[in-house]
C-alpha cells in the first residue's frame, strides 16, 4: 500500500451500485468477519468461492488502489483481509459490514 495512493475510487458511476451489490453478497456469506489494526478480516468456509473472491478483491483493488487485499487458502477456509490507510477505515469497515459483525 502506498502512503501516496489517494483514497478515491476511479469506478464510473453506473458501475458503483452493482458492485456494491456484489461486495454484499460476498461479505453476507462470511462465517465471522472481524477489524484488524488496518482494516477487515472476512472468514469463509471451506466451501468458499475463491475464484469470485479473488475476482472482486482483484476488480476492487484496480479502482481503489489505496486498498490492499490478501487471500488465505488453508485447512480452516478461506480468508481475505483488506487493508488500507488510516483515512480510508469508515469506507473498509462500511463495505465489509464491520459494525454489524460486531453484533453477531
């Protein structure tokens, strides 16, 4: 991640709701979801589709390049962390749902 990278997204509009839409549907099937010191940790099951994970962390990261994410594929499941900057922590925890896991 760079210090430099603005925190913007380059997505054009039309494009912003569907993509919303699919975060939704991805972060709705975690098992746990939790905050790290610089962004989410979301929990999947063994079942997980990595392929559309992958997906979506790699289209996401293209119009927001001040995002940084990582996929753990291991015997516990699946994981994707998504980092980012100090000013971009109210944008990853509202997209990845933080404030509701804490509640569950």
């Amino acid at each position: 991640m760079r210090d430099e990278t603005p925190i913007a997204c380059s997505l054009p509009s039309e494009s912003i709701e569907p993509r919303l839409d699919e975060w939704r549907s991805v972060v709705s099937s975690t098992r746990h979801r939790e905050s790290t010191e610089t962004g989410v940790r979301l929990h999947f099951g063994r079942d997980a589709d990595v392929v559309s994970i992958a997906r979506l962390a790699a289209a996401e990261q293209m119009c927001c390049g001040f995002l940084a994410f990582t996929l753990t594929i291991d015997a516990d499941g699946v994981v994707l962390d998504v980092n980012g900057p100090p000013d971009a922590r109210a944008m990853i925890d509202g997209l990845f749902g933080v404030a509701r896991a804490r509640g569950e």
